[in-house]
C-alpha cells in the first residue's frame, strides 16, 4: 500500500504536534528560528509559536522531501520507517 504525499505530511505534523518526539521538537524549533518571518526573541515565543503549529505544513514538507531523498540523518526509525512505505 502506497501512502499518499497529503497522508505523510498530515502524519508528520500530528507527529510534531503529539510532542513525543525530542528530535522532531528540536528539529521544528530551528526550522521556525531559520525561515519563519515573526521575531522570536526568547524561548517562550518559541514555544507559543509552536503551540500554534507556525509554519508546521512548511516544515512537514520540507522534512518528507529530506528524508525521500536520502538524508535520514537523525530521523527517528518510526518516522522513516513510515513515510519510506
């Protein structure tokens, strides 16, 4: 079975949004820091944008394109086990 790119995108995001994931956290958190357009001055803006899933679509994206290509540096074995099938 095949899963859609909409399906693995959606999967990542309930990933981030789940918290369970150290590496997902930090890996979003720089994602917001280094191409998000608000000013994030302090930790606590950092956290109230991720609450707020800014720009999670755009980091899930980028994420899925990183790993179908190769770079799975890093990524937890769920994750690429999942979005490779």
């Amino acid at each position: 079975m095949t899963i859609s790119t909409a399906d693995k995108i959606e999967f990542i995001c309930e990933e981030v949004a789940s918290g369970d994931s150290r590496w997902m956290d930090t890996e979003y958190a720089e994602y917001i820091m280094s191409h998000g357009d608000r000013i994030i001055c302090n930790g606590d803006m950092l956290v109230l944008a991720m609450e707020d899933n800014y720009m999670l679509e755009e980091f899930a994206e980028t994420l899925l394109d990183k790993i179908e290509n190769g770079s799975l540096l890093g990524v937890p074995l769920k994750l690429a086990q999942k979005l490779l099938n």
